[in-house]
C-alpha cells in the first residue's frame, strides 16, 4: 500500500522545511511527497520521493486536486504545510485502510510540544469544549467515532474514492473539504471513521488577531454551507455563537420591555462567565500559568463574537476566495 502525501503551500516556508525534515522519519516507507507552490521553486530535498510543482496562485483546493491527478499511490494522505506528522503516522493508517469498507479517515491535530506562548494561547482555545464543543477531538485526541466532516489538516483517503467524486471544488477556501466530505457520503452512502491514532501536530495562529482572522473565514463559511450543505452543517452548535451574541445585544432590550425575562437573561450571562472562570482554573492548572489562564478565557469570549458575527455574514452572502499572504524571508504567511 503506498501513500501519495499531498501539501499545499503558497511558497517554501519555515514550517514547511521542519514538516519535511519530520515526514523524513517516518518509519513507513513506501510513500512518495507531492509539494505544491504558487511558482517554481527549488529544494534540496535529498529524497527521491519528494518533488515540487508549480500551479500557479489557485486555491488549496485547485492545488489539492493537481497533487492527486499527478499522484502514483494508493492512499491520499492530505496535510498542510504547518503541520507535521508522528513518526508512526503512516504505519497507523496502513492498519487502518488493510480493512477495505474503509474509504476516508480523519485524525487529529494537535497543538506542537514546542509552540510558542501566544501559539501555546491560541491552540488551548481550539481545545476547549467552550471554543470547539462537539469538534474539540479535532484538536485533542479522543476516542474513536463516525464523523461526516473533517478538515485536510490530517486527512486521509482512498484514491479511487476521491477521484469518483471529482476531488475538491474550487469556490471555497476554507470549506472545500466540508463539501469533499459530503460529496464521499453521498457517493459511499455512508460516513467515515475519526480514529485518534494517527497524529499530526498542527501550528497554530498566534492569539490574538491572527487567530480571531482565522476564526472569521471559518465562521464566513460555516455559515453560508449552513445555508447551502445542510446535511454536515447545521450541527447546532455551530450556531450558538451567533446565537450568543444576539441574545447578548438585544436581552437588555427585550427585558426592558418583558422585565420578568432578566430572571432568565441575567443568569444565563453569569452561567456563561462562570464557565469561563472554570475554563481560566483548568488551563491555568494545566499549563502552571495564570497568564495562559487569561489569555485563554479573552481567547474564547473573543472567538465566540467573532465567529458568531461571520457565521451571520456567511449567511447572508456567499465569501470571497481570499488566499493567504505570505512574505518575507522565512516565507511564512502574514496574517491568520
């Protein structure tokens, strides 16, 4: 069984180098690394199962579909290029994909052992059950279950599967691989497994404006394939945070008028903050930091408006496809 890893990447980055440098250690050989940049670019990889192509400045989705058309193994094993995988990651999958009813797997990505404070900050958001509620396994290990959306961060699949359903649209970044995954479920009649297993570790945006940009396109796009692919998108606790900020705006104004209903707004307000003071002791204890604590707790608050006020604009109205900017010498992306 081989593996085809696919990276999209808008240019040769510092966290692309150190994913490489990791996907050289895997303990599984038989796999070949599809790297796709904006240009033409040249890297020593010294590996002969590595290789570079140029697309031009399409979305990931676009660049996805050109690593798989091109791609000679079995399995697609999609990643990003700030993610980097245990060295077991494929020796998992092979046990995994060896029973054949399996067509897709996702699995998770978590927050590196080295990341910085800020990056540290923003990834202990995602892996609050405040922040992330039924999708938290995405971003911490959890037991094994049947899922009917996942992100390409740490995403894998059957070559045959992927191309019997024409690969990834090209009119949304983020959210293509909602649409892949819907696309395979209609296709296979059947959802598709999360196994804990196979790790990946996923570089976060740094709290606080990188991260809260992040959250914005997420929340843009979960909110308008609410609207379009409600079959894997309308879990309810993808609105909530929208939910949370009318209630928040427009209580006030209603219990002025219905009085006896600050009985109800006013202590769900305190419940909120309350869990939010829990959330600052658990990461606090967690990470033997007070500052940790707080950052976290602005983090959640401030993710919860801002994905609750792109969710409504996604909505509303369609996003734009907006690629990353990238710069600098390192080429690393400039904003989340």
């Amino acid at each position: 069984m081989k593996f085809s890893i696919i990276i999209p990447v808008r240019s040769i980055n510092d966290h692309l180098r150190e994913n490489i440098a990791n996907l050289k250690l895997l303990k599984y050989e038989d796999f070949e690394v599809i790297i796709l940049t904006d240009n033409t670019e040249s890297y020593d990889f010294g590996d002969g199962r590595f290789k570079l192509l140029a697309t031009g400045s399409v979305g990931p989705g676009e660049k996805r579909n050109v690593g798989a058309n091109t791609s000679t193994g079995d399995i697609l094993a999609f990643l990003d290029d700030d993610a980097y995988p245990k060295d077991d990651w494929l020796n998992k999958a092979y046990e995994i994909f060896k029973d054949k009813s399996i067509y897709a797997l996702g699995a998770p990505a978590i927050t590196p052992l080295n990341a910085g404070f800020l990056e540290r900050c923003s990834g202990r958001v995602l892996e609050s059950i405040l922040s992330s509620a039924g999708t938290v396994y995405r971003y911490v290990p959890m037991s094994r279950r049947i899922i009917n959306d996942y992100p390409t961060v740490n995403f894998l699949v059957k070559k045959e599967a992927f191309l019997s359903v024409g690969g990834f649209i090209k009119d949304f970044w983020p959210g293509e691989d909602t649409k892949l995954c819907l696309d395979l479920i209609n296709k296979f009649g059947k959802e598709f497994i999360y196994d804990p297993a196979l790790i990946v570790y996923h570089h976060r945006r740094n709290l606080f404006r990188p991260h809260l940009k992040q959250i914005s396109r997420y929340g843009q796009h979960r909110g308008h394939f609410a609207r379009i692919f409600p079959e894997n998108s309308r879990n309810p606790s993808y609105f909530v945070p929208s939910l949370y900020i009318l209630g928040l705006v427009a209580g006030p104004l209603v219990c002025l008028l219905i009085p006896i209903l600050w009985f109800v707004y006013l202590p769900v307000v305190l419940i909120y903050f309350m869990l939010i003071s829990i959330e600052v002791v658990r990461v606090s204890i967690k990470d033997k930091s007070l500052k940790v604590g707080l950052y976290v707790a602005g983090g959640i608050v401030l993710t919860h408006i801002v994905y609750g006020v792109n969710f409504i604009i996604g909505l509303l109205k369609k996003p734009e496809l907006k690629l990353k900017k990238f710069g600098g010498k390192a080429g690393n992306y400039v904003e989340g």
